[in-house]
C-alpha cells in the first residue's frame, strides 16, 4: 500500500485552531538521482500544544510490544483503542495507543518513503490514528535510529526528516524510537536529530527514547526528548522488575516535568502473580515512570484492571511536582522508599522482595527523611501526618504511634502521608 506523507487541507476560519509550519524537506531514499526538495505543510497538535508542554507528567499509555510482539495489526490497535476507552482506563488518565516494531513494510518505496505493512495495516496509518482520534486517544508509532529496526524493518537512518514528516501528516502523536543496527552512530547526536525532525514539522510528538541507557541517556536527553530508556527490556518476572528498578536508585535527580527516567514498559497482567503485579505498578509509579501498560487490554481480569486504574496510586506517579521517589533504607529483603508530593504530603512504599509475608515496623519519631533533590525533610519529630493505607483504602491513624504491618510476599505496603 502507498501512503506517502499527507498534505493537509487549507486552514479556514471555522476550523479548529491549530498552528502551521512550513518545512524543507530533503529526501534521500535509496531510489532517488539526487536530493529532491520538496515543501510541506504539517500541522501543530490540538489546542497549540508546543514540543515543550508534552509529558508534564509521565506519559500514559499502552504498547503492543510486551504482549504481542511482531504480532501487530490494525485491528488490534482499533480493538486496544475501543477497550481502553471503554474499561476505565481512559478515565484514569491512559491516553496512548502505540504501535511497536512491525507496523512497517518491508522496504521503503522508490522515493524512500516509509510505509505501513499492507496487510498488517490496510487502510494505512492515517486512517487509523483518525480512529484513535475519534476516541479521544492519541496514536503512537515506532522506529529505530539505524539502518534496520530490532525486528528487520527500515529504520529512520538518512531518513529521519522524511520520517518525521510522514508521521506528522498521518497525525501520529508519540514516537518510540529504538536503537538496534547503530553501528558507528552516537547516541547523542542520532537522538538529536530525530528530536530537531519531529521539531520541524510544528506537530507535538511525544519522543521515547529507547537506547537502553547504553550511554547515560539521562545526562543529554533532557531537550530531546520526555523520556529515555534507562535499561534493556523488561521481562515477565518479578526477578526482571527488581533488577530494573535496582538501576533507578541514582538516577532521581536527573527526572523532572517533560524529562523521565524510563525503566520500560509495565509488564502487569502478563503473567506474574497478583501481588507481584501490584508491587511492580506500585514501584514504577513512585519512580514516575511512563505508565505503559504491554498487556492484552481487550481480556484483563478484573484484578489486573484494579491495579492499572487504581487513581490513588496513578495521583503518586502523575504528581505535578514530578520528583522521583528516593531509597530511604534496605535490610533483609525489605525496603522503604519515600516520594515527596505537593502540599507537603509524602508517599512512603514498603517493597519485601523476599518470597515470605514479614514484619515490618516503623518508629516515626526515630527516623529522619531528608531529600536533598526536593530539598525537604519529613520531620516526623515535630510534624504529624495523616496515614492512609491506598491499596486497601483504609486510615491508619497518625504518626504519632509507631506504625506495624504485615507484607505479603513479592508486595508492597503503600502509605500516603498528609500533614494534619
């Protein structure tokens, strides 16, 4: 199926606003004698969302790759969009719909333009992410900054102009952009040009990158990109969650409003048990992760479906004050961590790692929570909070007791304190 990029239809009055640019665009596929210079109308996003204002909070979606792999197809992204705007989750603040490695043809066309796979996808891209649109959703789309992608398909190197202008006019509004076949590219600049790309066209693109924090993604990426990648894939284990969020621990001071630190994809309701469900979600939203779910949205049992719209636990992670939680202590398989919020609030975690339910106690009085990143501190001894337990929706009382508990095993107890 050819479907080059679009050329938008003229502005009028009665439109709704939107902001245009026009760009030079050098084409350089393969095919072609020489550079072709062709111009381009692309439009901004709604409400004149610029490049800067995206991801304020950590972005929230959903990605076809934890679950379904190369198995993607238009009707799964249509089935996605019409559960995830029908089961809650859309209500609780999911808003993307990405379409991961394998959306592509095989080959670019003689032109060098990218296409969709056309059997996979038959009505194109456009087509779909009006679909998507229609739902009130936003549509997402992947490629790779080297010559193939991690599955085989055309990357975006020499191509990253063309690409960003095809995506623009099919009305794509997040790019998950890989880093397989790079050999002799830095990251850095690779980045940096896809990011003054997407830029160009005047359309908000959210850009992910996914360079699997090879090159400490988190020293440059602020500017070119709302997230980064700061390990290799997740996988369906809660081994795999724990050594992820293990390689967090140093990196809060670099995550802020339209700059996250990305430990991958939710890997809830792939397999793990329910506990361990909960404590991956509970983790990833006090690190303020981007909150992408990768399981089928279309057959989630009611528990799985609990845990991803919990809006307790989702308020911790879309906090505006966007601060990474801090590792305050571990002994014995147990840890704590505290996330600062605003109005002085905090969030306190208890994560036991170890298989078997444990005690755990805390003497408030006795402990002194300083975070040099909020420049806060807890002050237990002279300030005393309201506890409320938000997985079981219960109050605890104050931290004027100390504060015992059971946890499960491959669980969490999650605390939100509010000063009284």
């Amino acid at each position: 199926m050819f479907e080059p990029p679009i050329q938008p239809v003229p502005i009028h009055r009665n439109n709704p606003p939107t902001t245009m640019k026009r760009i030079l665009l050098t084409v350089n596929g393969a095919a072609c004698a020489g550079a072709i210079l062709v111009f381009f109308t692309a439009c901004a996003g709604p409400r004149g969302q610029t490049f800067e204002q995206l991801a304020m909070t950590p972005q929230m979606g959903w990605n076809s790759w934890n679950k379904f792999q190369g198995r993607v197809s238009e009707q799964l992204i249509r089935e996605t969009a019409d559960a995830m705007a029908t089961n809650g989750m859309k209500k609780a603040g999911y808003q993307y719909v990405n379409i991961d490695d394998v959306w592509q043809a095989t080959a670019r066309d003689a032109q060098g333009n990218i296409l969709p796979d056309p059997a996979r996808f038959p009505s194109g891209i456009k087509a779909l992410a009006d679909y998507v649109h229609s739902k009130g959703l936003k549509l997402g789309i992947y490629s790779d900054a080297g010559t193939r992608t991690c599955a085989g398909r055309p990357g975006s190197l020499g191509h990253e102009a063309q690409d960003a202008q095809a995506y623009a006019s099919w009305g794509v509004d997040y790019l998950k952009y890989d880093w397989c076949n790079t050999q002799g590219l830095q990251a850095p600049a690779a980045y940096k040009k896809m990011s003054d790309a997407l830029r160009a066209t005047g359309r908000p693109i959210l850009f992910s990158l996914c360079e699997w924090g090879n090159s400490k993604p988190w020293t440059w990426g602020k500017g070119v990109g709302q997230s980064w990648r700061t390990t290799g894939d997740i996988r369906a284990s809660f081994n795999s969650v724990l050594s992820i969020l293990d390689k967090q621990v140093n990196l809060r001071q670099y995550a802020g409003p339209g700059h996250w630190n990305d430990p991958d994809m939710l890997e809830v309701g792939n397999g793990m048990s329910v506990p361990e469900d909960r404590a991956h979600f509970t983790m990833w939203c006090i690190l303020d992760s981007p909150l992408i779910s990768g399981n089928d949205l279309r057959n989630m049992n009611p528990e799985t479906l609990k845990i991803l719209t919990d809006k307790d636990v989702i308020a911790l992670n879309q906090d505006p004050l966007g601060i990474q939680a801090l590792k305050y202590s571990a002994k014995d398989g147990m840890e704590v961590w505290f996330k600062p919020l605003r109005k002085n609030a905090w969030a306190m975690c208890v994560l036991n790692r170890n298989r078997d339910p444990q005690k755990f106690a805390f003497d408030w009085k006795s402990e002194k929570v300083t975070d040099d990143v909020a420049n806060r501190e807890t002050k237990f001894d002279a300030v005393t909070y309201r506890i409320r337990d938000l997985w079981q929706k219960q109050d605890l009382g104050t931290t004027k007791a100390p504060l015992s508990a059971d946890v499960q095993g491959h669980d969490v107890l999650l605390l939100r304190l509010d000063k009284e």
